[in-house]
C-alpha cells in the first residue's frame, strides 16, 4: 500500500469514530426501537396532512376570492355600460330632433318637386292632346290593285 492510501484509511477510520462519539455522547441510543419510530412516521403523516389541508384551504379561500372579485368586475360592467348608455341617449336626442328637421324639410321639398313633376306631365299630356285634335285624320286609300298598261 503506498502512504497516500494509509493517509486515506486512517483519516476515514478517524472519521468514523468521532461520528460514534458524537452520538454516544449526546444520550440518543444508536439503534432506535419500533415504538420510537412508529411514532415519528405518525407524526411524518400528521405534519403531511396538516400541510395538505392548508394547502386545500388556501386554494379554496383563493377560488372563493377569485369569484367575488369576478362577480364585482361583472358588476362594475353593468353599471358603466347603464352609465354609457344614458350619456349616449343624452347626445343621441337633440341630434336626432335636429336630423328630424332637416329630414322634414328634405320631404317637403321632394313633395313639392314630385307635385312640379306632376304638372308638368300632365301639362305635357294636355298639349299632346291638343296637338292631336288639331291634326286631321288622313283618308285611307283604297288599294291599287292592278294596273293598266
């Protein structure tokens, strides 16, 4: 065996035998019964499902949370939407009495224009009229028939 391996066994072997001393020395017996660490595991399993259900509830109380703060921006929704609407409304009417106006003359003028129109046609048809009693019916003649030669 070189040295530096004898260097490596001795300091591991040194090792061992402060880790011995250090739990001798602290009154804990090396080798623990069935009774101690049955009840270690208990408290493992205790302390798992404690952590467990905290965990259970602080997702219920964020799902809880999450929902009235849904229902309260649904709620804000409404009323903002209620407010645009009657701001809207509030625009909306004197624009509508002033394009009703303007919307009343535009049918006058078109009434007065078609009743123009109408005069005029039947002005039109009048002199047609006229005209065509004016003109003399011309005499059919007869027909040719054959002619001499």
């Amino acid at each position: 065996m070189s040295s530096k391996s004898l260097v490596r066994c001795f300091l591991t072997q040194k090792k061992i035998i402060l880790f011995f001393r250090r739990k001798l020395s602290a009154d804990e017996s090396v080798v623990s019964d069935e009774t101690e660490d049955l009840e270690r595991r208990q408290e493992n399993f205790q302390e798992y499902f404690k952590s467990l259900d905290a965990i259970r509830q602080y997702r219920n109380d964020e799902k809880t949370l999450r929902l009235n703060e849904k229902t309260r921006q649904l709620e804000e929704y409404v009323d903002l939407q209620d407010k645009i609407n009657q701001i809207r409304r509030q625009v909306n009417e004197p624009r509508e009495v002033y394009r009703q106006r303007f919307l009343e003359i535009e049918r006058q003028r078109l009434a007065i224009l078609a009743a123009e129109q109408q005069r005029l046609l039947e002005e039109e048809q009048a002199k047609a009229a006229a005209a065509a009693a004016l003109v003399k019916p011309k005499k059919k003649k007869g027909s040719a028939g054959k002619k001499k030669k």
